[in-house]
C-alpha cells in the first residue's frame, strides 16, 4: 500500500504521521512487554493449572501489540489540496468539501514528543483523527485549522 500519487496528480505534501520518539517509545513498551509476557508465560505454564488458554489468550495479545506497532512505524498522513489520507490498519480518507469542524491539537515546541494531530468532523463520517510529525504536514494541518487551503494556494 502506498500513497504514492499517480502521474499527473495534485500537488500533496506527504510524512510520517508518529515521530521518532513515540516510534521508540513504542518499541521500549512492545521490548518490556514481550520481557514481561515470556516470564508470565513461563509462570503460567509451569504453575498448577495453568492452561493453554491462558497462553493462548497471551500469544493473541503479544500479536495485536505487535500488529500496531508496526502500523506505528509505518503510518504515513498525506495532505492534498482535496483530501486527508492517514495510512493505518484501515486507511482513514476524508475530502476536505465535507469537512464541518475542524481542531488542531498541537503544543509548541513540544511536537518532537507528542505527535500534533488534527481531529475534523464530517458531515458523514463524524470526527476523524490524523496524526503528522513532520513539519510540511503540521503547517498544512494549520492551514486547514485556519479555513485555509490546505497548500498555500491563497
């Protein structure tokens, strides 16, 4: 899956959606987690009752843990003068015409540790939320904020 635009398409400013650090953090909890889980494995198969069940349920959840971790490290947000496009486990795509309300959350100077995200309600989706960590994905999350075009076409 890529968002790479096909020949011809409209100009778009494109990144990251997470930041480094929360990419890192991400991956220091997913280590602890996995540290934790194969000692609590090794517990609960040697204790008396332990169940395969509960080993299962832990298998299922070291998985989900490490399915969005990946989507984590993968997530790109794309801002086009038309749309917004997050990747994720289920890609998230609103057109801009449709959006009623819109709330950038971003602290200044802070955005290297938490990752400015734009939440926008629509008429039919309700609200929608997409994260960026890059700077020309942040200033057209601002642009939209402000009831601008998206790429500084004034």
């Amino acid at each position: 899956m890529s968002l790479a635009p096909p020949a011809g398409a409209e100009p778009a400013v494109e990144g990251a959606a997470f930041t480094p650090l929360i990419k890192g953090t991400a991956a220091a909890l997913i280590a602890g987690l996995a540290a934790y889980g194969w000692r609590a494995a090794d517990t609960l198969a040697t204790a008396p009752g332990g169940s395969r069940s509960t080993l299962l349920f832990l298998g299922l959840l070291a998985a989900l843990a490490a399915f969005c971790f990946w989507w984590i490290l993968i997530s790109r947000t794309r801002v086009t003068a038309t749309h917004l496009h997050q990747t994720w486990w289920s890609d998230k795509r609103v057109v801009l015409a449709e959006v009623t309300q819109t709330k950038l959350i971003l602290i200044p100077g802070l955005t290297w540790l938490i990752a400015p995200r734009l939440v926008v309600r629509t008429r039919s989706t309700g609200s929608v939320v997409f994260h960026a960590a890059e700077r020309p994905v942040i200033a057209a999350f601002a642009r939209i904020s402000l009831g601008l075009p998206p790429l500084g076409e004034d």
